[in-house]
C-alpha cells in the first residue's frame, strides 16, 4: 500500500494536472485571456485576419474596441488570399484603418514575392504601412542559412517600401526573431506573445504586440487575433505618413 504521504504526492500531482488541462481548454476557448491586462495598458487594438475567418461583417466590428486591421494579402510568390479584396474594401467602408500583410515563404526568391504582393495591393496613402510576415508555423520549405535569408529580407522590403513610401512592419515570433533577426535592424517589430508582455532582445522595443489569437470580436465568426498599438492615438495615426522624399 502507498504511504500517507506518497499519496498526498500522487493527489497533487493530479490536482495540479486536472487544474492546468482546464485552463488550457479555458484559454483555448477565448474565455480567458492570460495578456488580457496587461494589453489593456494600450489604447489602441486591432485585429489581423485572412480567408481563415471567413466572410468579416465589418460594419458590426465595435470601432471604439478594434481601431485598426491587418489583412493577409498574399503568400510567397503566387498566392493571393481570396478574401483579400472583400476585407480590404470592407474595412474602409465603415472607418477602420488597414494595412496589408504578406506571409513570407522561406526559401523562395524575394523579388517574386515583393512582385506578388506589390500586384495584389493597391497604393493608397491612408493606409497603414506593408507588413511581412515571418514565422516558421507552415513554412515546410529548407531554412537559408541566416546571411541568405537577411540577404532576402532586405530585397523584400526594400522593393516595398520603394513602392509604398512607407517603412514596412515585421511581424514574428520569438522563436524567429532569435534565430534570423536577433542583430539584424528591424525598425518597426510586430511581436507574437500571447502568454506574457514580449521579450525583445537588442531592441527592447516593438510597435505592434500581437497577444492572442483567441479573442471574440462582434463581426467575426471565428476566434481571431487581436493586437496591440505601443504608442498613443495620435502615434498610431502617424504610422500612415510617407516616408519623406530623398530618405
């Protein structure tokens, strides 16, 4: 038979293992937020959405909650996302700034991707600078060593912000951001963290925070992502302004 105290031990280790498997399913739920808080610290939100959350009805996103929307464009050098055109349009009809994002595909040549995203997006001065999205979650392609992929990085948005006259914005993970871009000069960071306030190394800094991917938004039929701004109303606001002439 166990002894009174291995089966106090044997009990914990239960309670503890029954406590955490309903908190997982709580948060995978949307019912709790962990970063909840802590993002409540920033007065301006927003969401980021592609094809995977369906027909958007934006006139019914509550405007003084969601200030602004990222919206997937495209994917490596020949996807268009087919929701794009809907959401973009839809957006600016009922008043929520937008900007546009593109998922990066490792491996793949940066001036057929700039191409591919520089074709689906329309130039438009309001709108919030181009985003790049660089992750490793279903990028199956062989890893460039770190010089090759910078040396990619730097085409891309060097193509983009020519055509845009705005600075892009990198969006990663933690994970990435240590292996490829840990050093390397990223002037405006959108940094997934959804557990905790981000950790950024070298800069110490981000503009964008994305802190879940499980947030309930009135409009959107799925559980989406929602982020935060790290400056005020009127920073946000300046994020739209053209790179000056001669820079």
């Amino acid at each position: 038979m166990f002894s009174l105290k291995m089966r106090i031990k044997v009990a914990a280790v239960v309670v503890v293992t029954l406590a955490a498997a309903i908190l997982g399913f709580i948060c995978s739920t949307g019912l709790l937020i962990p970063t909840s808080w802590t993002a409540s610290w920033y007065p301006v939100h927003g969401v980021d959405v592609s094809h995977h959350q369906g027909a958007i009805d934006w006139a019914k996103i509550p405007s003084d909650k969601i200030g602004f929307a990222y919206i997937k464009a495209t994917e490596g050098g020949d996807y268009q996302d087919d929701r794009f055109v809907r959401n973009w349009k839809g957006a600016a009809k009922h008043g929520i700034a937008r900007g546009a994002y593109h998922f990066f595909a490792l491996g793949m040549p940066a001036s057929v991707q700039a191409q591919n995203f520089i074709r689906t997006v329309p130039v438009e001065t309001a709108a919030l600078p181009p985003a790049v999205d660089l992750e490793f979650v279903e990028n199956d392609r062989p890893r460039p060593d770190v010089p090759t992929f910078r040396a990619h990085l730097t085409e891309f948005l060097s193509r983009v912000r020519r055509k845009y006259k705005k600075e892009p914005v990198i969006y990663t993970t933690h994970d990435f951001y240590s292996h490829y871009l840990s050093g390397y000069p990223v002037q405006r960071l959108w940094i997934r963290s959804t557990w905790c306030k981000p950790r950024v190394p070298v800069t110490g800094s981000w503009t964008f925070w994305q802190f879940t991917d499980r947030q309930r938004v009135r409009g959107i039929h799925t559980l989406v992502d929602v982020n935060a701004f790290a400056g005020s109303k009127s920073d946000f606001d300046a994020l739209s302004d053209e790179i000056p002439s001669g820079t």
